[in-house]
C-alpha cells in the first residue's frame, strides 16, 4: 500500500516585473480558526507567498547562487504557469467545439435513423 504524497508548498521571490527568479520549499503554511488563510488554499501551484524584491537584491547574490541553486524550483514554478495560462483556454475552446459537434452529429444520426424508419 502506497501512501499519498502530501503537496510541497513553496516561496517564491520576483522581482518587481513578476518574474520568479527563486523559489524555496517551505512547510504548509497553517491558519487559526476562524481567521482567514494568508495563502491562496487552492492555488495549483501551491505558491504559499510571493515576496516581491528589487534588482539589486537579486544582483546582490553571489553568481553561482544565481546560476545553480535559484532556477530550478522558480522555472518549474513559472513553466507550470505559462503552460497553464496558453493550454487551458485552449483546451476549453477545444471542449465547447467538440460539444458542438457532439449536437449536430445527434442532430444528423436522428435525421438518417428518421428517414430509414419512413
């Protein structure tokens, strides 16, 4: 029996344009009761914060920091993002023409089993 992974939750830094450049795994953020959650509990990504920082903070990290350690969870984190925001409309868009079809295919077999009927 397998037990089911529970979901990581991240913190990602951007900078002012919106672009994660580092991303951090952090425990589930939790809420008193009858408080509000300061996290968005149904975020796909589970992003827990987002904390936005300037340029020179970012060109403050030493180069190697940059090039290694930052980038891997922050562009998963942003490829998840870009994927879903160019694929779901689409694939909804794909969905209500399939639907369309699915009526006029009912549509045309009532016509013919109508006639072969007659």
């Amino acid at each position: 029996m397998t037990r089911k992974r529970r979901p990581v939750y991240f913190q990602c830094f951007n900078l002012p344009g919106g672009a994660s450049y580092a991303a951090t795994p952090m425990e589930k953020p939790y809420t008193k009761r009858g408080q509000t959650p300061s996290f968005d509990p149904n975020d796909p990504d589970h992003v827990a914060s987002e904390i936005e920082t300037s340029l020179d903070e970012y060109e403050a990290y030493p180069t190697d920091t940059k090039e290694r350690a930052f980038p891997v969870l922050a562009n998963r984190i942003a490829t998840r993002r870009a994927i879903r925001e160019l694929v779901l409309s689409e694939i909804a868009a794909l969905a209500t023409t399939l639907q369309r079809i699915d009526k006029r295919l009912d549509a045309i077999e009532r016509l013919v089993d109508d006639r072969e009927t007659s």
